[in-house]
C-alpha cells in the first residue's frame, strides 16, 4: 500500500505546484517559472542530499540525469505552456495521459507485465483524456492540445529512464537531486542559445509563487522517486494520474473566475480517477 500512498502525494503535490504556478504566471512567463522554480528545487534538494551523501554509480547518475532533463527540461516547460493556454483543470487532465505513455515504453524497455485491472484503469484514463481534448474543438484548431500531450510524453519517458537508473542504484534522493540539477542545466542551456535569458521576468509576487513551487516539486519528486524504487512503472504512473482530481478541487477552491471548469473537463476527470480507483483497489 506504500506505493499506492506515495504516488498518490505526489499526484497532490503537482496539483498545488500547477496553481502556484498558474498564480505566479500573472506578470511573468513559463521560461521564467521553469528557471526559477528548478533552481529552487535543485537548491532545496542539494541541502537534503548533503546531509547524508550516498554512495555513487555513475552509469545510475547517467539515467538520473536523462531522466531529468526529459521531465525538468521537456516536460515542464511544455505543461507551463499549456498551463499558460489551457488553464489548470485541462492541461492536468490532459497531461494525466502520460500513463499511456510510460506504460507502453515500460513493456516494450523494462518487460513489464500488465494485470487486467491495470489495462481497464490505463483504458478509462485515455478515455477521460478524450473526453476533455473534445471539449469544444477550439484548443484543437488552435494546436493548443499538443502542448499537454508533448509533456506528457516526456514524463512518461523520463519515469521509464528513472527506473532503469533506480535497479542500478537505490537511491531515491540522490536520483532526484541529479534528475533536477541536469533538467535545471539544460534548460539554461537552451535559454543561453536561444538568447532567451532576458525574457526571464520575476516580481516579488512571482518569486514567491515560483519559490513555492520548486520546494513542492521536490516533495514530489522525493516521494516519486520512493515509489518508483519499490513499485513498478505502470502502477506508479497510472496512480499519479490522479493528479487532474487533485487540481480540479483546487481549481474550484483558489481560481474561481480564472477557470473554464465545463462539464467534460468534470466528467473527463473523474473517469481518469475512475481508472486510477481501479489500479488502486485491485
């Protein structure tokens, strides 16, 4: 049941960053909120890791580090961007497809079995991912609808790179410093080579929200990273797709007036809890 606990907190936790995030995003931008929210995270991590240093197996840190430029570098940025376009309760629920994601790349890299129950939760999470991308049809012209699905991808990816990395070495803390230092890393790169460093924009209002949010992420990625060293890919994705309930409820609690809360993005929600439920209990 540990498993299932842990997965579930960092669900959670990614909600709440999502609406600091979205808070902060009022007068800056998503490259600023993606720096400053790793260089936090990275911080804050780096000061736990010190306290207790483990042993290193540098062919482990090589995935750790892939593993979190995939999620940190990629998948980040693109969720903010579609945080920023489609609101919280959307892009959280459409982001709750990456499950589908890591899953398959799990069978296919790692050789991992699916249960029945799994594959019918897996189904009813796509489902509900269907039912909030139809919503309308305006994000879909728009292309608005691959931002979420793209940082969805990523995630499911990196969660596959974080386990390989995991049977190496077990160490859940150390992987989640390494994974945010190297996503915090390549993300400045591409800001350096793109000359984007002076869009970074931050107030006092920002800085607060941003702060926030890296110290939440690293919560997250702690207790992720803890699930993923005990439990499998497939369980532990599937059961932090929960994360679009989480931000709906908040949704409705700190941005009322700020979100389009429709009834597919309702339904379409709670079927991809309905799926998550379903991996949970059986």
């Amino acid at each position: 049941m540990i498993v299932e606990i842990l997965s579930l907190l960092t669900a959670f936790c990614y909600s709440v960053s999502s609406v600091f995030i979205l808070k902060g995003m009022r007068d800056s931008n998503p490259n600023s909120a993606l720096l400053l929210s790793t260089s936090i995270q990275v911080s804050f991590l780096t000061v736990l890791l010190l306290t207790n240093l483990p042993e290193i197996d540098w062919t482990a840190v090589i995935f750790f580090s892939l593993s979190g430029v995939l999620a940190s570098g990629f998948g980040r940025l693109f969720n903010f961007i579609a945080i920023e376009h489609l609101g919280v309760a959307t892009s959280s629920a459409l982001g709750g497809s990456y499950p589908l994601f890591s899953t398959v790349i799990a069978v296919i890299l790692l050789g991992e079995g699916l249960a029945i129950s799994t594959l019918m939760g897996l189904a009813l999470v796509v489902s509900g991912v269907f039912l909030i991308s139809g919503r309308g049809g305006e994000f879909v012209k728009s292309g608005a609808l691959l931002f979420p699905i793209l940082s969805a991808f990523f995630y499911g990816l990196s969660d596959v790179v974080r386990k390989m990395g995991l049977n190496i070495l077990s160490e859940s803390l150390l992987g989640a410093q390494v994974g945010a230092t190297a996503g915090m890393l390549s993300f400045l790169l591409y800001l350096i080579l793109t000359r984007r460093l002076g869009e970074i924009k931050v107030n006092r209002s920002s800085f607060a929200y941003f702060s926030a949010t890296g110290i939440i992420v690293s919560i997250a990625w702690i207790f992720s990273f803890m699930a993923m060293q005990i439990g499998t890919v497939s369980i532990v994705s599937i059961l932090t797709g929960a994360t679009p309930l989480f931000s709906l409820l908040l949704s409705w609690l700190m941005l009322r007036g700020q979100e389009d809360l429709g009834y597919r993005v309702i339904f379409g929600s709670l079927v991809i809890v309905a799926g998550v439920s379903l991996v949970t209990i059986f």
